[in-house]
C-alpha cells in the first residue's frame, strides 16, 4: 500500500496509526494542533496530576486496557478507590448521597431506596411497583432516556438521577439523547423481564457466576490517560509522518483520495477520519454529499473544565467521597465536581486537594472570571472558603457527541455510504461509542480494515 492519510489526532487517530505501524503500513496522520491526544491532555502542577479532558475509563470495555498491555505500561494500571465510592446530587441545596444499590438509575436494594431523602415517598412506591412490570417481548421503536425512565420511575427518577447522571457522563439532555444508543443493556432487560430493576438482579448474578475478582469500576494510568497517547505516539513513531496542518477538503481520484492542505495536498490510498463528525462531513462533501450531511447531522455539546489545587491544611471543605452532580433544575453553572484524591490513588500529593468542576456550553466569561464564579459555587455547595494555590481551565468547543434519538438508524446510514467509498473509514466519538475505549476501539478497526484490503 503507498500510504494512509489519517486526519485526526485524538486517541482514535492515534489508535489506527499505533495498529498500522504494528502492521507495517505508514501513515501521515494529520493534526492541526502542536501536540496529539486531542482531548486526552495531562499536566503535573503542584504535584497533581490534572486531566484537561476524560480522567479515566470503564473497566468493563477492554479495548483500552488491552492497548495498554500491548504498550507495556501494564504497572501503571491504578483503580478507582471503589471502598470510598460515594456519589452526591444536590436536591434542594443540600448534597444528598446516591443510595446504595443504584445501577446508575436503577435501583435494586429496597432499604436503601426507602431512606433515601434524594427522592419522595411517591417516586418510591413507583420504583417498587416497577418490580411488577411484565415483558413486552418485542422490540419497541427508540425513545428519549428521559421518555423511558418517566415510563419505569417517574418524572422524578428523570430530574435527580437520569438527568445528573448522563448530563456529567455525556453532556446532553436525557429528553434528547436515545436510550437505544445510551442505555443499550436497558432496553434489552425491559424486552426481556419488564421490569429494570428484576432484569439487573439478574443480569448481576449471571456475572458473579461468570467472573471472578470484580475489578474497579474506573480504570486510568498513575501518571494519566496523556501518558497513554504519548506511548501510542512512539509506538507508531517509526511508521507515521506526523504533519502539523489542517485539512481543507477531500477529493476523490482514480488512486484514492487526495487530501488539501495548505501546504499542498497529500495522496491517499486509503483515508481514516478520526477527527469530529461536522468536520469529517465538511470535508467529505466533494466526495458524497449525502454521507456528509449524515455525518454534519451529529449534534455536538461544548465543555469545560476547570481543577483548583489546594493546600490541604488550609482547605475547609468536606471530600468523603468521589463528588457531585447538580440536577439541571438546581443548576447554576457547575454541572459535576470531582474530588480527585478521594476518587484516585496517587493523583493528589498528602498535603493537597484539588476539586475537578466541569461546565457545560461555551461559557462567554475568560478564565479569571469564570474561576471565580466556580469558587463562588463551591464555596455555596460544600462550604470552602479557601483560596486555590492554582487553577486550571481547559475549553472544549463541539467536542461531545451527542446520541440523539434515532442515532443507530443515523449510524446504519452512514456505514451503508460508506460501503460505496472503498478505502474510506471513520473513528471516534459520534458513531458507536464516546469514551477512551469505544475510540480505541474504532481507531484499531480501521487499521484491520485497512491492513486486510493491503494483503
């Protein structure tokens, strides 16, 4: 093969360029920042380890982990501190804690749900009630998570779990966001018992016959996730041409496709667009106007970071947990706050604390104001007074895709394009998946795509 352009430097980008080079095939991979990782992006100030984009990863997906065995970076592996896990929403000003049982808005302990005071007495009855739901036993059409939840739990469930939950998970709005696409497990536990919270009792004892040690439920590296793209980075080093530009347009010719930079354009046998869905269908439109405009649909969210670090003997707040949510009807600007010593080992020096906020939307203020006003929240939510050591603000603009209802039909229609574009592919996060391994995941496919049609 003469080469493969891949236009995206992320962990996708970096994923089918690392598979590639293992194969022998090079790669120009093109990023119009100065650094790869895209949103994955690690600093140490003060000895904190701060994530300016994703902190950690499922354990259940294993497509990152078994990336990073490959990159010998196995004993760098840590643990979420499942023994300190407790999560809180705000409900009426007050941190209330998840209760015990919750498969995230799914209860499955009766005690707990009964003493919570995060819900009323009327949302309660309904959950239990809910037990006695009977299966359909077909498939039904796609719905909003917010549609489906209201259907098991009420409006309630939806406003003070569903809505927190999946605004700090995928920075979206449950009345949007599909629950065939979100809740995938979900939708088939109502299929197949009726009832979600029977079909998760008995989804969970299927798997402790099947597994064994239950590892923790996030998984990230001690130095963090930057140290994963770095590796992947010189990993791929000897087979991928690195090139500093942005991609203007995409033309389709009778030895591939030719790739327009500012520089010059750039041949391709084969293309891999590992960059946003909007810019891919942006560049695309020379080539297929109908799959750009599906991929141009993907609606996409903004967000924003913001970590304050501490002087531990100084700080005046309270950490007994993993943090918080803010429902969307209690908001201000905050939607979740980590505390990250609590949640990781090893991020947090003794003698520090540091508070990881994140906002959603494109806020207009800069960033000495907008740390401000995050100190102003915290310090109505959990009382601290202090003053931060050091701040860190990190803006991503269109950056979380976002899984509206009728997104598998939208993702169907895409690989059906894209069958007539031989040596076309796509990875990231707008198709099959949003998080470091679902990307992983995708990136690596398009090199086993590409490295099967080069035999």
């Amino acid at each position: 093969m003469a080469g493969v352009v891949i236009i995206g430097g992320g962990i996708s980008g970096l994923s089918a360029a690392y598979h590639l080079a293992k194969a022998g095939i090079a790669s120009t991979l093109i990023e119009r920042r100065t650094r790869l990782g895209g949103v994955i992006h690690t600093e140490t100030v003060e000895g904190c380890v701060i994530e300016a984009g994703p902190d950690s990863f499922l354990s259940t997906k294993p497509a990152a982990l078994d990336l990073i065995h490959e990159l010998g970076m196995s004993a760098e592996i840590i643990g979420s501190n499942d023994h300190l896990r407790v999560t809180y929403i705000q409900r009426h000003g007050r941190l209330r804690p998840m209760p015990d049982g919750l498969m995230l808005m799914v209860p499955t302990r009766i005690l707990p749900m009964v003493t919570t005071r995060l819900l009323g007495w009327p949302t309660k009855i309904r959950m239990g009630l809910e037990c006695l739901r009977r299966p359909s036993g077909a498939a039904r059409e796609d719905r909003s998570v917010a549609d489906f939840i209201r259907e098991h739990y009420g409006q309630e469930a939806v406003d003070y779990l569903a809505e927190p939950l999946l605004a700090g998970v995928y920075g979206g709005d449950p009345e949007r966001l599909s629950v065939a696409s979100v809740l995938a497990m979900f939708t088939e536990l109502e299929r197949k018992y009726g009832s979600l919270s029977r079909g998760v009792l008995a989804a969970r004892r299927r798997m402790k016959r099947l597994e064994g040690k239950k590892p923790p439920l996030f998984q990230t590296l001690r130095g963090g996730l930057g140290s994963l793209t770095d590796a992947l980075g010189k990993a791929a080093a000897s087979h991928m041409n690195v090139v500093t530009s942005t991609a203007e347009a995409v033309e389709r010719n009778v030895s591939g496709f030719l790739v327009r930079l500012p520089g010059g354009p750039i041949q391709a046998d084969a293309l891999v667009l590992a960059c946003q869905a909007y810019e891919a269908g942006g560049l695309l439109r020379p080539v297929d106007a109908e799959l750009a405009e599906l991929l141009e649909s993907v609606p996409y969210n903004s967000s924003v970071t913001v970590s304050l670090g501490y002087d531990r003997g100084r700080f005046d707040g309270a950490q007994n947990g993993f943090g918080f949510l803010i429902p969307k009807k209690e908001r201000q600007r905050m939607v979740a706050c980590t505390w990250v010593g609590t949640k990781f080992p090893f991020r947090v020096p003794e003698d520090k604390v540091m508070l990881r906020c994140f906002i959603g939307g494109t806020p207009a203020e800069d960033d000495e104001t907008l740390v401000s006003l995050i100190r102003g929240e915290v310090r109505e939510i959990m009382g601290v007074n202090a003053t931060p050591i050091f701040s860190r603000v990190s803006r991503w603009p269109r950056s979380m895709a976002q899984y509206t209802v009728g997104h598998q039909r939208r993702v169907e229609a895409i690989e059906a394009r894209l069958k007539s574009i031989p040596g076309l592919y796509l990875a990231g996060n707008a198709y099959t998946g949003i998080g470091v391994p679902d990307c992983a995941r995708m990136g690596k496919q398009a090199a086993e795509k590409i490295t099967a049609s080069a035999r």
